[in-house]
C-alpha cells in the first residue's frame, strides 16, 4: 500500500506557487479501517490492505515562508480514493502562529488550532561514546493547543545516530514529489478542495518517534440544559465535532502501530492555490 506524504497547512497566496522552506518528520501508522471509518466523510472509499489503511503524522519546521518562521503538526487519518487516486484526508492541524491557522482553515478548509511547540533536545549514551561515537541524540517536542482546552501532544522524535565524525559529509541525494491532497467540507469552508504541493527535499530513514497524546473530553460545566436558540445550537454542533475530532486523533497517534519514518532536510516545498472539486 503506498500513502502520499502528509501535505501541509498553508499560508496566504496572493502569487501562486507559494514557497516554503524547511525539515520535519513525516511517520506512517498502520491504522484499522474499521475504527476510523466514521471519523472519514461516507462519501470516500477507503484505500486499505488487510483491514489497515495509512495514517499518521507530518511534524515541520519552517525556516522561511510566506508568513516567516512557524511550527505545524498535520495529522492524517487514513487514505481515501478519488478519482482514481489515494489521497490523504487530513484529521486535524496544529500551527505556531494565528495567521497560518487562518490560512489553513478558510482558504484549505483544513481543520487548524493554533498550539505552543516547545523543544528540549537530549542525548543518550551508547557502548562506545567517546566523541559521541555510538550516541543518539533525541528532540521532546511538546504541542498544547492555545484555544482554552488541555489537549497536548509530545512526540519524541530521534535524530539520525552519529556514528562517525564523517557522517557530517554524508549527503543524501535530493528527490522530487509531487502530492496532491483532498481537504475542506468544514464549518470555514463546506466545498471539498484538491490542491498540490511540489518537493524538493533530501529524504533520511530515522527510528520512529514515540507519541502520547492527551485530550479533555468536552463537557457542559455550566449547569444549565443547552437552549434551543440557532446560536447555542451551533455552539454545541462545533463542541460535537471538536469532540468527534478528538476521538479520530486518539485513534490515530494512541491507539495506531507506526510502521516507518522519514527525516525531510534541505526541503523546498511549492504550492498552489487549491481549486473546488465537485
């Protein structure tokens, strides 16, 4: 089963391709198709094998952008069939800075909160450390969404072991990847998008990270019954579906068995603007 890379949120664009620089983790997990069959639009035939299909995570760095420096977690909930091809429907995105996050959500109709990443890089020892030799260095990234709830993510990501002082000249070659991607049919935008990203990215095999992520379920604190009024309606339809949400995530980073994961370095991704599919 091949799954395309997770595409990213985007960034205003006013003159398309936009262009983004930077590195991140892209992890696949095997995922039962069974379980996150009602976390996906009925609409879309699930591509799986064996009762699986292809989720998993995107965890970037952006150096340089449209919208400068940000941070951004994409989290995918299976792979789905359209028009002939396996594209990857996006669960939810976290993004460092609130202008990205309203890009991503009215312009992509991707599902975007805007969260805190903070990093603490460590090492550990191995049999033969002596200048690092046999050494393997990790990065805990902690993400908590900034919108009043306690949903958290860590991720552990490992880097690449140092296994010699010449491993700094080993360079990869680099590839190119073209990837389009299904998004929208949400409350900033109800018309289902397609759009592409084009790559130029070198491309590492790292250990896969290790994942924890915790949610609050929602619950009415207020004491009150919930009114019939169109406003309270559509408050509890959101907090139904941020809760849905909630639960498609756990599935995917908690309850879901990673299977392989890639180091993008030196990456240069392009992007066009997203066109409405019927």
């Amino acid at each position: 089963m091949i799954s395309p890379t997770p595409t990213t949120t985007m960034a205003s664009l006013q003159k398309p391709p936009s262009i983004f620089h930077g590195s991140g983790v892209y992890q696949m997990h095997l995922v039962k198709a069974d379980v996150i069959r009602p976390f996906i639009p009925k609409e879309f035939k699930i591509v799986e094998t064996l009762g699986y299909t292809m989720g998993g995570f995107m965890l970037t760095t952006y150096e340089d952008s449209p919208f400068g420096p940000f941070d951004e977690l994409v989290m995918l909930a299976g792979i789905v069939s359209h028009s002939g091809s396996s594209l990857a429907w996006t669960g939810k995105a976290l993004v460092s800075t609130p202008e990205v996050c309203n890009s991503s959500r009215k312009e992509f109709g991707i599902v975007t909160e805007v969260a805190s990443f903070s990093k603490i890089e460590r090492k550990t020892g191995g049999l033969l450390n002596m200048n690092g030799i046999g050494s393997r260095s990790y990065k805990d990234i902690h993400i908590t969404e900034t919108n009043g709830s306690s949903n958290t993510i860590t991720i552990q990501t490992p880097e690449a072991p140092h296994l010699s002082c010449l491993s700094k000249f080993i360079i990869t070659p680099p590839i190119s990847l073209s990837l389009t991607s299904l998004s929208g049919l949400t409350e900033y935008c109800p018309r289902l998008l397609q759009y592409t990203c084009d790559f130029q990215t070198r491309v590492s095999v790292v250990a896969t990270s290790k994942v924890r992520y915790q949610f609050a379920k929602q619950e009415n604190k207020s004491g009150l019954e919930p009114s019939s009024s169109s406003s309270s309606q559509q408050q509890q339809h959101r907090s139904d579906n941020s809760s849905m949400r909630d639960l498609m995530i756990d599935i995917v980073m908690n309850k879901s068995n990673p299977i392989a994961a890639f180091h993008f370095h030196s990456m240069k991704m392009e992007v066009d603007s997203p066109t409405v599919v019927s």
